[in-house]
C-alpha cells in the first residue's frame, strides 16, 4: 500500500494522463467520466449478468460433472453473439486493455463475495496461454481476471505450475467430442508438488462446452487429491439456463448494486 502523500500524487498523475488520454468505455467506447472505470455506468448495468452466484449445481457446475473433481463453478455473464457485450472481450483480447480483465475479474469476485464460493480455495490458476500466444498479446486475459479476482479475495495467483504447450485450432465449428479431443495434452503440470492435495479455483475469460478447462483440469488433477472449482467471465453457447433459487442482484466490484 502507498503512503497517502505517495497516493494522492499518483492519483493526480492519473487523473492528468485522463485528460490527454480519455479512457473509453470498453462496451460503447464512450468517454468514461472520471468516477467510472473501464465499463461506462449504462453499458454495466446493461450486461446480460446470468445470475448463478455461484449456486450449487447450476448450469456451468454441471459442465463438469464427471470429468473433473469439481466443487463449485460459476460465469458472470452470458456472452451472446451479435450482443453489444461482446466488445468487452474484444477490448480485452485484442485492443490490449488488460485493465479491462482486472476490472471484470474485481467484479466476478464481488459478486461472490457474501456466498460460500471462495470458501476452502487455496489458489487461484489462470487457464495459460502458450508462451508464444501470450508473447504476442502481451498478457494473458487470464490472468488479469485472476489478478482481479486475487484483490477480493485475498488469494494467490498461480502461474507457474501449468503450461500450455500447444495453441489449439480454432474449436468454433466442432462439436463438444471433437473439441475435448482437439485440445486433450496439450497442458503440462511442471509444479504437482504445488497442486497436490489443494483446492485450485481455475479462472478463463469465456466458457464454452468446456473443454479447455477440462483438459487443464485433469492435468491439474494428475498432481493428486485435487479438488477443481472453476470461475469464468462469461458463458457461451446453448445451456438450459433452469434458475434454482432466487436471483440475487449483481454487483459492481465497488459495491454498488447493478441494476441491469
Ligand atoms: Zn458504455
């Protein structure tokens, strides 16, 4: 933590940069006012928040079922093709706005914080991007989600035990067998002495069928007495979105209840 005197400098520093800089909204690309970070108020408000928080047994915990020691699991929002939402992730793919993650990944943990789900977590493990990938982009989404996720809750983030060590082809036109098989290997455990025996929260940007998480999983499980929670930003594709219980409103990661 700065010193105040330290803070306030840095602080007017930023707020100068602002006004030479405009930081836009990653949604609309409007101009952000100076109390607004990354995501205009309009634009998060607006986001399609699925409203799982984290219940147990919901769509994406079922995902997993039977193919990893799953716990508990969980996405933000959905991510629906052709929605205006999606420029979030096109903003933190590929504009190079990695505070856009950090913001997103405050969010997701906010949102979960007066639930159980963080509860007996020992790590939090970006899914990797191959070296190659992440030289290019500079960052992995990834880990910035996870990074913001770490500032709620307190929790480290791993990036060190798991590799990827292959960038997978494009999954979008294969069916759920197909892309397990596509992406089957292609993580390696270079830490298990890490991972053994402890509760591992794998955090992705977008959760399809699946089948990445999977396959990291299971090579995160090889470590021994395991236990997997899974926690993402977004869900895509077809799920039968059957709520359990109540919906509780999302919130902001500055505690402000969103009102989508
Ligand atoms: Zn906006």
């Amino acid at each position: 933590m700065l010193p105040g005197w330290l803070r306030d400098i840095a602080g007017s520093g930023r707020d100068a940069l602002r006004l030479v800089f405009p930081e836009r909204c990653a949604v609309c690309g409007r101009r952000l006012c100076a109390a607004e970070h990354c995501v205009c108020v309009p634009c998060y408000q607006a986001l399609p928040f699925t409203r799982l928080h984290g219940e147990r047994g919901n769509v994406v915990e079922r995902i997993f079922w039977g193919k990893l020691p799953i716990v508990r699991a969980n996405a933000y929002i959905h991510y629906y093709a052709g929605a205006d939402s999606r420029r979030l992730f096109w903003s933190l793919k590929y504009y190079s706005r990695p505070q856009v993650g950090r913001y997103m990944g405050r969010a997701m943990a906010a949102d979960l914080a007066d639930s159980d789900f963080f509860d007996g977590v020992d790590l939090i493990l970006p899914l990797p991007l191959s070296r190659r990938r992440e030289k290019r982009r500079g960052y992995n989404q990834s880990t910035e989600l996870a990074r913001g996720v770490s500032e709620i809750t307190g929790l480290p983030v791993d990036t060190s035990s798991v590799a990827r060590t292959v960038d997978n082809p494009t999954q979008t036109h294969l069916t759920g067998q197909e892309r397990q098989a596509n992406v089957a290997g292609i993580f390696r455990l270079l830490r298990p002495e890490a991972l053994r025996g402890r509760h591992v929260l794998l955090v992705d940007d977008v959760l399809t069928t699946g089948a990445s998480l999977i396959s990291c999983g299971q090579t995160i499980a090889a470590a021994g007495g395991v236990r997997l929670s899974v926690l993402t930003l977004a869900l895509a594709g077809d799920h039968p979105l059957v709520p359990l219980t109540p919906r509780r409103p999302a919130r902001r990661p500055d505690g402000e209840p969103a009102r989508p």
